[in-house]
C-alpha cells in the first residue's frame, strides 16, 4: 500500500471527534486507507452487510474496535442509531470511520444527524506528494487513479478513465440521484472537458444540450458531489476594478479530463489546444490537495477582473498563531520550464490589487527562484514546500 499524506491528520480527527467522514470519488483509495487502520469493516452497498451489522450491533457498541462503515449513504437509516451511540458515550473518540463516494447525500444525513459529533476529511486519488519520483512525470497526464495507470507507467490510460467515466454516468450517477439519461451525462461531460479552465456558463451548455440552465446547475451538481469537477468560486473583495463573478470550471482529475478529450499520449496532450487549461487545473488541484493533506484551514478562489486581469488560485488563510494575521496567497500557473521576468511582473501587479503576501508563479519545471516579492517554482517542489512548512 502506498502511504496517504492524510493518514496522520485522519488519525487526529478520530482521536478529536466520535466520529470521521472520508469522502472522496469511487476508487480513490477510501477503503484501502480504512482498513490500512484495522478495527471491523462493513460494506453497507451489500444487503448482507447490512443485516450483518444489524445483529452484531450490540456487541459492536461494548467493543473498542473502530468501526468501519463503507458507502455509508447507501443506508440512511444508519445515522439516526450512530447519533444515539455517541451521545450515549460522549466522552469516546475514535469510534467510527463513515466512507462516502457522494458528499451532498452523505452530509446531509450527517447535517441532520451528527451535526458536532463528525469530523469531515476528503480523499483524492493519489497526489504528487503520494508517487515516488519515477512515477510523477506521469500524474499530469495519466490522473491520480490507483488502477489508471500511474503505478504501471500507463498501460491502462486511457482505456481505465473512458470505462471510469462511462460507469459513472450508466450506473452509479443515477443511483445516486441524477436524473438525467446516461447518454445526456455522457454528452454533458464531453462538453465539461472542452470548458475546462473557462468561467462557468450554464446557459451555454445548456442551449448545446437543449436544457435550461436550471437543470444544467443541477446536474453539475452532481457531477460536483461525485468529485468529478471542481466550481472555483470568484474572489470578491474591496478592489478598485470590477470583478467578473462566475466560478471557475476545472475536472478534479486530469486523466479523467485527458480521456474526455480523446488525448492518449503525452505528445498528442502538449499538441492539444486545451493543453494550457489542463495545465491550470492540474496545478490548482495538487496544490488544494497538499494543503488538505497537510491539514490546513483556507478558502480558495480565483480572480478576474473586467478588464482580464486573472489569478488561477487566490488562497485566503486565517490568523496563524505565530504572525496574528490573516495571509492572502496569490497563484499563476504558467506552461513553462524558462519563466521572463515579465510573468512575475504581470502576477505582482494583479496580486497588488488584493495586497496578496505571497506571490507564487508554478511552472512545469526548472530551478527554484525567490525574489524580493514573488518566487518561482515547479509543481512538485511547491507541494513538497507546503507540506514541509504548512
């Protein structure tokens, strides 16, 4: 088993709360890293798991194991019983591990349920940080998926990711609530993967699907609490410009965005037009990711202004402990091994209008710059910086 980043935070949470939620899309390593922990597993998707908790609950709720209870959303009826376990014994932590492929119907049973008595940690497929060296040339491309490939120098990419995608929108995405066909999911992730990177517009995609942006807004969200794709939220702030409002769009995996695009190889994704806006969202998600596994509090955006001025990611931090103030972090990701002074020009000049403390461009690669304002990195050497110093 390969090492996650997040195992030392998860085992602070159990130690802190009764109890954890691990969310995180289909095949990203939830289970393995679960029972990695030890403690009594139960897969609630099977019937005959159920039944098997069900009569061996009263002995589970006398024992110190943890409990391990995988797809918890498949069976709602579980949290009314988990809320009455832990406020029956208050005072123990550590008592149980809820897995979740689906964060909107997870949370709200916990919301309605366990509401201050559930921790919530997220897991992505494996992260920059998680690969040795040999392997992390290949993350961009191939994605983060323990089965796509990145472990065997690719040999199941893209084939994996299709069938990933392809199972999703036939059988596990209309289990889990979308309404729509799955060949309008299908051909709704196809038009995702061509506006990756760009400023959401429902009314877009919805005029090629022939559906209202109503119903497009919600089937993203869908495709949102699946971990398919991530919303960036716009920054908004007391600047003297006007700022454009809309989220921004990225796929959370980029092998997964790759596989959209039909790109099956690394030459054919640097020849690809949308190679620039891959390249942003695979930045912005590696470095989210680092900052979770290192458990960090943050909110994430991205900043465009009326007149084009842009940040990929702007990082907001709360008072630290050490310095008494709030940090804002300002991010531009740049498809380059040889950076010009102009690019650090343009980011300090954008991130000047946020009074942004840190200013950080992410190349593909190259050595590490620091200046008087801003530095320059490659992507693995600023992930590797925030688990370090986070």
């Amino acid at each position: 088993m390969i090492p996650r980043e997040i195992t030392s935070v998860l085992r602070h949470r159990l130690a802190q709360f009764p109890a954890v939620a691990l969310v995180g899309s289909r095949q990203c390593g939830k289970t393995t890293l679960a029972r990695s922990l030890g403690g009594v597993y139960y897969d609630l998707e099977q019937q005959e798991e159920r039944l098997r908790l069900d009569l061996d609950w009263p002995r589970l709720m006398d024992s110190a194991e943890l409990l391990v209870l995988d797809e918890a959303q498949a069976w709602p009826t579980l949290f009314p019983r988990l809320r009455g376990a832990i406020d029956a014994e208050r005072e123990r932590n550590g008592r149980f591990l809820l897995l979740g492929s689906v964060s909107p119907t997870l949370m709200r049973d916990v919301s309605e349920s366990l509401a201050g008595r559930l921790a919530l940690l997220e897991l992505t497929p494996l992260s920059l940080a998680e690969l040795p060296e040999s392997a992390r040339g290949l993350r961009w491309l191939l994605g983060g998926y323990p089965d796509g490939g990145v472990l065997e120098s690719g040999r199941s990419f893209p084939v994996w990711q299709s069938n990933y995608l392809s199972l999703l929108a036939q059988r596990d995405l209309p289990a889990w609530g979308l309404p729509a066909a799955p060949q309008t999911t299908e051909r709704l992730l196809a038009m995702l993967a061509a506006v990756q990177g760009q400023e959401w517009n429902a009314s877009a995609v919805g005029k090629g699907l022939a559906l209202s942006y109503h119903t497009v807004n919600g089937y993203l969200d869908h495709l949102e609490g699946a971990f398919l794709i991530r919303r960036l939220p716009a920054y908004h702030g007391n600047i003297r410009k006007r700022l454009v409002k809309r989220p921004k769009l990225h796929w959370r995996d980029s092998g997964l965005l790759h596989a959209s695009l039909q790109i099956a190889d690394g030459a054919a994704l640097l020849r690809h037009p949308m190679v620039g806006a891959s390249w942003e969202g695979f930045v912005v998600d590696q470095l989210l990711t680092a900052l979770e596994q290192a458990g960090c509090a943050f909110r994430a955006h991205h900043l465009r202004t009326a007149d084009r001025r842009e940040i990929d990611l702007v990082l907001q931090f709360p008072a630290a402990p050490a310095t008494k103030r709030p940090e804002t972090w300002a991010i531009e990701a740049k498809l380059t091994a040889s950076p010009h002074p102009e690019d650090l020009a343009r980011l300090n000049a954008v991130a000047d209008l946020i009074g942004a403390h840190r200013r950080i461009l992410v190349t593909h690669s190259g050595q590490w710059m620091e200046g008087e304002r801003a530095a320059v990195g490659s992507l693995g050497d600023w992930v590797d910086w925030i688990l370090d110093n986070a």
